[in-house]
C-alpha cells in the first residue's frame, strides 16, 4: 500500500522517496519544524526531489540551513 501524503502521520524519520508530494500535511508539519516563516520555493522543492536518500528531519534541517545568515 502506498504512503498517503495526505493524511498519514509525519515524523522526522519519514522517508521521502519518489512518491513524495508537497501537500498541506507535509506544510503543517513543516511549519511545526521550521517556524511560521517556512516557506517552499523552487530550488528547495528541486533538493527535495533530487534522488538522494532522506528523511523529513533532513527536509527541516536543510531548510534552517539555507535561512542562517
């Protein structure tokens, strides 16, 4: 059976694999992760999807990275 992105339960260890999809489950964990400033845009959603094996806590790492001064 395939993860629903749209309503199963998230976590840091949730894998992102080729069925990942940006849907307002995976943005509300994301904000609960990153703050109320998170956003996606385009070079990160393309880092997402670029093949490499990760997780959810990689994707929330990833993004507080790109936002350090």
């Amino acid at each position: 059976m395939a993860f629903d992105w749209h309503s199963e339960t998230l976590t840091r260890a949730t894998p992102v694999d080729k069925h990942y999809k940006n849907t307002q489950n995976v943005r509300r964990f994301m904000l609960e992760q990153c703050g109320a400033h998170f956003t996606f845009d385009r070079d990160f959603m393309a880092w997402i999807r670029n093949g490499q094996p990760k997780n959810l806590g990689d994707v929330a790492d990833e993004w507080t990275r790109r936002q350090a001064p």
